[in-house]
C-alpha cells in the first residue's frame, strides 16, 4: 500500500475515534418499584459462599439470562442461593437484549414489558452483592438494536428506523442479516458511525450508573458479519484511503483493517468513557475465540495490548476438550503484552457433566477464571458444577 494511503488510514481512524468522544451522562437516577413488587430482602451480612470473591483471575462466573430475571425477585433470590452453594462469586445480568433494557427510563431504549412495574437490575445487585458476589451487567447484543421475528426485513425496529444511517449494511446495500439457525433478522448499529459508537458507549454508561455495580461486560463488540460497513459514512471515509470499498473484494487487506480499526476504535471510546465516569470498576468483554479477528474484525488482542480492556473473556464455546485447550492457550498469548485478566468462557451445557470438569481445570491450570453459560444448565446441575469448581 502507498505510504500516501497508509498515512491517510491512521488519519482517518484516528480522526473516527476522537468523534466517540462527547460530555458524560449526567447520573440517573433509580426507578422505584411500584407498589406491590417484593421488597429487598433484610440487610444483613453477606452470604458465605464456597468461593469467596477476590481478583479477577479467581472468577467463577455465570450469566444470567433475561427470561432468569424475568421470573420475578423471589426467583433470582433462590437461584443466587443455589449458584453461592456451588462457588460461583460473579454474575452477569442480562441489560441490553433485542433492542430493550431491563429498567424503565432510559434516554436510549424501551424497557422490556415483562418488567414493567419494577427494576430487576437493582434488585440482582443487591440480591447478588448481598451474597458476596460481584454483579457486572451485560449487554449481550451490543451492536445489535433489534431481533425481528416477524419475517420482516423491513422492520427494523424504532432506532434505525429513525436513524439509518447508523445501520450496518452488507455490499447490496441490506440492513438484515438474516440467522438461519434462529430463524430471525437482527439489525445492528456500524461500529464505524461515531454518533452509532456515541449511543452505545452511553448506553454503557447509563446502566452502569442504575445500581452500585462492580463492573460492566459489554458483548457482541464486532461487525454482525465480515460483509458488512458499506454504509455511506464508512465508503466516504474509506475513498480518502484507498477508494470505494463496494468496488474493492471484500478481503481487500487495507479494507480489512480499515474495520478492525473501527471495532477497536469503538472499544477505546467505550474505555474512555468507562474510566472518566467509573474509574476503578472493571470493565469486562466477552469476546469471540481465536476466529473472531477473520470472522467478524475483532482484533481484541490489541484492545488489551492499548489497555483498553480489564478482564477479558474469550467464550470458548466447545465440547472438545482439544478445543478448549487449544483456545485457552491462544487467549494466554492474547493478553501477555499487557495487564488484562483472562476468565474462559466454557458452554457448560456442549460440555456436559462429564467434561466440563475436565475444561473448568484446563483454565484454572493457566491461572484464569472461568465463566459459565447459562444458568439454566448451571442450576439443573449443580453438582457437578459444584464439584467442578472445587477442584
């Protein structure tokens, strides 16, 4: 590449990543329940759990999904009860999801309807942090803003509709991206629009200021799909570096990280928001395996190489154990430049009962943590996840 272009793209994405940048939310403040939702539970002291929380390297870690949360307070308290039992110390609600959030009055999205009436993020950080375990919310859709199942490619749910501009597009031009597996659309935000990075990163914000939470996991922090970024902000700011990418094949190199340095660029902003408004909390990702750089531009070795990343947890999603192993040892790499953590996510359910103590040791035995998907399979097995952990 011309020495020309390859000073115009450090320019350009330099140029992108100083547009994330904007004033902080001022704090918002909690919504009370109405009446008729359970109230806290009586102060006291917290919960002896098997494992007592410590530093991020001793992490065992569930995520909790929406559907959990929904059931109700009375619910979530006996499944924390459970999860203490077997050693779990951290936990990750599910905030962000299908385009909605978990509480009511937020400048960004609608509250799912299931929880109208009360706030179950406040509830799981108190009810977790009662128990001894650090609470860090999720937002498990990250760029993605709405799940259609209707079969609508139209109906791409109120933010781009009333912003699609900010839509990430494939090389035709289409906003969907259609999930064959599922059998839906999503619609996702171009991590490359700064005023697309600006509504997430305060989003970010704005869920971590609803509770006195540990930390914060953010997801899904990649392009929806390697066809994607032909939308007009990103072709403009590409011709100043090389040309119009719809006419370019799509594993052009200088396109290619062109877009990693987009994703990256909107982690940093992330980053720097995070450490302006919640310094010493943690700020986790949940990032895709060793695939995730070819597959979806996710170079997250690099965001923590820059710092920009406390805990890192690549999702190791596999039965095999040659897999995991394999994984593991290429999330180790991944952060020995810098001062990242590492907690590997294992898929407890493709595990099962018989290997999942066998990939709980393989990450112990690298010195990192381990997170566990979901806490459905967690729950319905909680000796041998038990017995897992206490090795």
């Amino acid at each position: 590449m011309p020495a020309r272009s390859l000073s115009s793209l450090t320019k350009v994405v330099a140029l992108v990543a100083l547009a994330a940048c904007a004033p902080q939310l001022p704090p918002v403040p909690m919504t009370p329940s109405r009446p008729g939702v359970p109230a806290a539970g009586p102060p006291g002291a917290p919960r002896q759990v098997t494992r007592p929380p410590t530093d991020p390297g001793a992490w065992r870690a569930v995520w909790l999904n929406h559907d959990l949360l929904a059931a109700g307070r009375s619910a979530l308290g006996s499944l924390l009860d459970d999860l203490a039992d077997a050693g779990i110390n951290v936990v990750f609600p599910n905030a962000w999801f299908r385009g909605k959030v978990l509480y009511a009055g937020s400048a960004f999205a609608p509250q799912d309807t299931r929880f109208a009436g009360w706030d179950p993020l406040a509830a799981v950080v108190d009810e977790g942090q009662r128990r001894g375990m650090k609470v860090l919310p999720w937002l498990e859709y990250g760029v993605i803003t709405h799940y259609n199942t209707g079969g609508d490619p139209a109906d791409s749910g109120p933010l781009l509709a009333a912003h699609p501009d900010w839509a990430a597009l494939d090389r035709t031009g289409r906003m969907p991206l259609y999930h064959p597996d599922h059998k839906v659309y999503f619609y996702s935000l171009s991590p490359a629009v700064p005023r697309a990075r600006d509504l997430l990163r305060d989003l970010a914000l704005e869920i971590a200021s609803r509770a006195p939470v540990d930390g914060l996991q953010v997801d899904r922090i990649r392009y929806p799909a390697r066809d994607t970024s032909y939308d007009a902000f990103s072709r403009e700011a590409f011709k100043a570096v090389k040309g119009d990418p719809a006419t370019l094949p799509e594993d052009d190199p200088d396109w290619v990280a062109w877009r990693r340095g987009q994703v990256s660029a909107l982690q940093a902003a992330i980053r720097r928001g995070w450490m302006a408004r919640f310094p010493g909390r943690t700020l986790a990702a949940a990032v895709l395996p060793s695939s995730a750089n070819a597959a979806h531009y996710q170079d997250w070795p690099a965001w923590c190489a820059a710092g920009d990343l406390d805990v890192a947890i690549p999702m190791a999603f596999n039965a095999s154990q040659a897999y995991v192993e394999r994984e593991i040892g290429f999330a180790r790499q991944a952060v020995a430049t810098g001062g990242t953590r590492l907690v590997i996510g294992l898929a407890a359910m493709h595990a099962g009962e018989a290997n999942l103590r066998a990939q709980v040791r393989a990450a112990v035995s690298a010195g990192a943590g381990v997170a566990l998907w979901d806490d459905q399979w967690v729950r319905s097995h909680l000796p041998a996840v038990k017995a897992a952990l206490a090795d």
